[in-house]
C-alpha cells in the first residue's frame, strides 16, 4: 500500500478520542479509549503492521468526502459506473450515547442511486501494534480482545473471519442500507451487540442534533463563516470532555520532514495550545468550554513541578508523566522514523506560557466569570515566580532541543504575564505587591527594546545576541507589546515577509541560523505563522494583501477544511492532523481581516 497523503483524512470524534477516516473509506489511526490511548488501528505509522477498518465502495470509483452540515459527521461518497454509494461516519457524544462509557464508531452504508458493492476490512493491532489478540465470531459479528481491552464489531451480515480480522463483501440496491457500528467500553465490562441498523439511526439523529446545537451558540457573523465553524468545530472535537483539557493534535509522530526525525506525540495539554484555544473559544461565545478547562487548570495550578509553577504539557486526565519512547517496531508515516510516544519536552522550560495562559485568565476574569481567590493565590505566585525568573534562558516557544536561549518571544510573554496579572489585581483589588511587578514588567520591556531588537537590520530578533528572525514575533502587536504601525513592528513585518515567507507561506525561522532546533533535516511553512502573518499586517493597514495571502492559504485546507501544523514545499500536508494551533489562527485572523475590512479591528 502507498501512504495517504495526510490532507485525504476527515476526522470524527466524541470529545475522547478520534478517528482518521480517508477518502477511500478507511479507518488508519485511532486510540481508544482516549485521546492518549494505545492506538488500535495505526495504518497511518506503518502501513503493513498498523491496523486498520475498512468500509468501501469499488476500488475503481471515484471518492468524495464532505461533512453533513455544522456537525463533525463524516460522509464519503463512491461513484462507480453501476451506481452511487455513500458511507456515513461518526461517533456517538456522551449527550447521544446510552452510555457515557461507552465509545463507538458507527459507519453506515448506503446506496443511493443503481446498485453498489461495499467491501468491508476490520484488522485491528492492539497497543500500537504490539500485543495480540483474538477474534470470535458472534451472531451479529464479532468480539476483538487482547489482554488490555475489547471491543465488538456488529453487523447487519455475516462476517468472515480472517488472519487477526474480519471482512465482508456485500452489495446493496438503490433505498437499502447496512449499519456497522464499533463498540468499545471503558473497563472490563463485555461490549454487547446491539442491533445495529436501528440504534444506528437513532444514534446518527441524536449525533446530529447535538452537533448543530452546540455549533449555534457561535457568535461569528463574519465573512468566512464556513471556515471559521469548521475550525470551532475541529477544536471542540480536540476538547477531552470529561476534564476540558484541550489537545494539542490527536495524532503522534507524524513528520514535519518526510522520511526525517522531527516526528512527535502531540495528543496531550500544551497550556499554551490551550491558553490560545480558549481565546478562540471565548471569542466564539462558548463559555462552557472556557469553564471547565479553568476547573482543570486550576488544580494544575497547585501542582509545582520541576520547580515551576506550571508544567509546559500535561496528560488530558492531569498526569505529569510523559516519558518518551521510541516504537521501532513501526515504520513511521512514509518511513518517517522513529515513531514517538510520550513527549520528553514536557520537561523544558518554556517561560513564554505564564503570558498566554494569564491572558486568557485576564480575558476570561473579565467577560466571561470571575475567577476565585483560591486560584488567584496561584496566580499570584506565578506572577512573583515570573517576575523572579524572566531573565533566565530557556527552550522558547519552538521547544528546542539545543542549547537555551535569552527568546525575545519567551521575554515578551513574560512581560505579558505580569502585566495581565497587574490588570486583574487592580480591576478586582486583588493582593499583589503591584509596584514591584510593575517595576519588573517594564524593566522587560525596556530590555527587550535594547537586546531584542537589532537596530542594523530594523527587526526584533530570535533571541538576545543573533539577528536571526523568528515568525513568533508577528504577535508582538497581537497583545500589545507594541503598535502595529511602529517603525520597529513595521520595520519586523517587512523583514520576515522579505526573508521567511515563500509566497504566501510563512516559515517560523531561518534555517541554519539562530538558536534552529538543535534537529538535523529540514521542514515545511508553518500554518499558524501564516495566520500570524495575515492578522500583523491587517493590524498595521495591509488589509488588502492580508486578505489575498488569507484567501490563498485556505487553499491549503484539505478537501473538508482541515490543517495540519505544516504544509511542505510541495504544498501536501505534513506534521500532526488536526493542529489546533492552525485552526485557532485561522478564527483570529478572520476576525482581524472582517473587523479592517470593516473599518476598525475587532
């Protein structure tokens, strides 16, 4: 088999977990029963041992994908010369299952025109394709177990086995329909059969209504609303419900370099990922969201670890332990290796996150609910720990894995910490020694301006001493360190759009130059520092070129409207799928382009 490209997958999910469906039908990487779960089907990783479900039409027809309208169910159609075929897919919320234990993959077939024939595959390959398993074959289909969990497969037909699987060839006639649903259950507990074709229907029309009414409550009225849903959509399948801990990418190791090492398990909290997830959310309306990741937060708060107030990365249930290992038994996307779970940047220090999750807390304390004492006591002594530590060195917002660095980003952010901290004590008169904070916040300030900009080139620099560029400073006016029409800013902006953009694409710094990554090989753009880049020069009056390089990056989407963190220098996909970090750009960009195109930024 050839490995897909990663832009020919939809996603489905149920706010636990994820399923990476492709245009051919097929079902190449999920974890269950979460998120951060062994893989049961990686096909994805290493396309011999991986595992996978397959429900398709003919291998000659055409495909098409789409999503049923403002919800994240997934329908593939199959064109062929004796009919049309379509196979719908999705998975049950807690709001539309009978159990909330209960995780299930549900894919129905149809004919809708002539007859087709649909051929289905389910080969599974338990703990990322480490442990065996058995299959038994059942009245209404089949029981996978391995010494770690089960699941069943129910069908409408009577399967067959095959070596490690299962497989079906039937066909259907025009009206006709058969539902295949995936059930697996939390614990020890046997997953029953359920007759699929009619909890099926009603599990699709409960699936439905909940995702057009969660999507209702979105307040964007803009122009390019189809997108930005999608993007709102993508983050709340991102969304770990029973927690709210918000995932970085619900994929591991997939490359940023095809064939290359820089391949990483994303499928965890990063609170900067997070912090800019809830911006996003809250400028949508969503509030519930935004609460119940501050529950979450607030507990890590009085989590000390590494000796800092906050760990860069957590598990979705809260658990520090990320160890890294290698799988070398798979041969990684496109042989893209090693293959990686757990990440050992959970141990950096990456000072850059006391700002972005401060002001999300500033933002949210003051439109959304006002936060309580007991967290602000930890917030307080984050802001004395930032104010006590912003002058050490540390691996910045790229998570270097190199020598540490005095990051101008990281600086910055550190002077967004105790700023937003000062604004929160002084609206709720909150206890803070609030003239030493704002001494050390424009000491910051006052440095960045002097050792963070280099005056030869006109441009804000990576770090202190290089003149290397980083794309991470097209933020700067984003949370107002500096104006948009400062020379300085200016002078930055025309720097990186001379020196890291191509095209419209925007790498986020100069290879070879600067702090790099302490990595061998080379990578793509960088979609949020596109986004970056449409939003700075909207804010600095380029509206109309913002508008052309937002437009034209959209291209860039996939078939369904979803990003992965990068796109390569043949414009494929490349790196984990969804990024969330690429979709909450794209929602705050298209805010700043309608509120210029408007006449004012919103």
């Amino acid at each position: 088999m050839v490995y897909r490209p990663i832009e020919s997958y939809g996603v489905v999910g149920d706010m636990h977990t994820v399923a990476l469906v492709g245009l051919d039908g097929s079902i190449d990487w999920c974890c269950l029963p979460r998120f951060d779960s062994p893989s049961v089907f990686a096909r994805i990783l290493d396309d011999q041992k991986g595992g996978y479900f397959k429900l398709s039409g003919p291998d000659d027809s055409r495909r098409q994908q789409m999503y049923l309208p403002d919800t994240n169910v997934l329908m593939t159609r199959f064109l062929t010369a004796d009919g049309v075929g379509e196979v719908v897919d999705f998975m049950p919320t807690r709001e539309s299952s009978d159990d909330p234990k209960d995780h299930q993959i549900v894919r129905i077939a149809k004919c809708i025109r002539g007859r087709v024939d649909f051929h289905l595959e389910c080969l599974p390959a338990f703990n990322f394709a480490r442990s065996p398993h058995k299959v038994a074959l059942e009245g209404r289909g089949a029981v996978f177990t391995s010494d770690q969990m089960s699941f069943t497969l129910t069908s409408r037909f009577p399967l067959a086995e095959t070596p490690g699987g299962v497989a079906l060839d039937f066909s259907l006639a025009e009206g006709e329909s058969a539902t295949f649903i995936l059930r697996q259950v939390e614990g020890q507990q046997k997953a029953g059969l359920p007759e699929a074709r009619i909890v099926g229907d009603e599990l699709l029309r409960d699936t439905v209504i909940y995702w057009k009414g969660w999507l209702s409550q979105c307040t964007y009225r803009g122009r390019w609303r189809e997108m930005v849903h999608r993007s709102a959509l993508t983050l709340k399948l991102l969304t770990y419900e029973p927690t709210g801990a918000i995932i970085a990418a619900p994929t591991t190791s997939l490359p940023e370099d095809f064939g290359g090492t820089r391949n990483w398990d994303y499928r965890f909290t990063w609170i900067r990922d997070s912090a800019f997830t809830l911006l996003a959310f809250m400028r949508l309306g969503f509030t519930q969201e935004t609460t119940q990741f501050m529950r979450w937060l607030e507990d890590r708060a009085g989590e000390s670890t590494y000796g800092e107030p906050l760990q860069l990365m957590y598990r979705i249930d809260g658990g520090h332990e990320l160890d890294e290992e290698q799988l070398d038994h798979l041969d990684g996307y496109r042989q893209s290796r090693p293959v990686r779970i757990g990440n050992g940047a959970a141990g950096q220090l990456q000072l850059d996150i006391y700002g972005e999750i401060l002001t999300a807390i500033e933002i949210y304390d003051a439109e959304a609910s006002p936060i309580s004492y007991e967290l602000w006591i930890h917030l307080r002594a984050m802001i004395e720990w930032v104010a006590e530590s912003w002058h050490r060195v540390d691996e910045g917002i790229w998570e270097i894995r190199g020598e540490r660095q005095h990051f101008t980003y990281s600086k910055v952010q550190c002077w967004v910490a105790l700023d937003r901290g000062l604004r929160m004590a002084h609206r709720r008169s909150f206890p803070l020694d609030s003239g030493r904070i704002q001494r050390v916040r424009d000491e910051i300030y006052e440095t960045i301006m002097e050792e963070g900009y280099d005056h030869e080139r006109q441009a804000f620099v990576q770090h202190f001493g290089t003149k290397a560029l980083d794309a991470s400073l097209l933020i700067l006016p984003m949370i107002g360190f500096i104006s948009p029409t400062d020379p300085r800013m200016v002078g930055t902006l025309q720097r990186i759009t001379s020196e890291l953009m191509s095209d419209s694409l925007v790498y986020r710094y100069e290879i070879g130059k600067g702090a790099g990554d302490g990595l061998a090989g080379g990578e793509g753009t960088f979609n949020i520092c596109t986004f970056w880049l449409v939003e700075a020069m909207a804010r600095a009056g380029d509206v109309e070129n913002a508008r052309f390089i937002f437009e034209k990056m959209l291209t860039y989407s996939n078939h369904v409207g979803l990003f992965a963190e990068e796109t390569s220098s043949t414009g494929e996909s490349s790196g984990n799928f969804p990024q969330a970090l690429t979709h909450l750009s794209l929602i705050s960009a298209a805010y700043a382009l309608d509120g210029a195109l408007g006449g004012g930024i919103v």
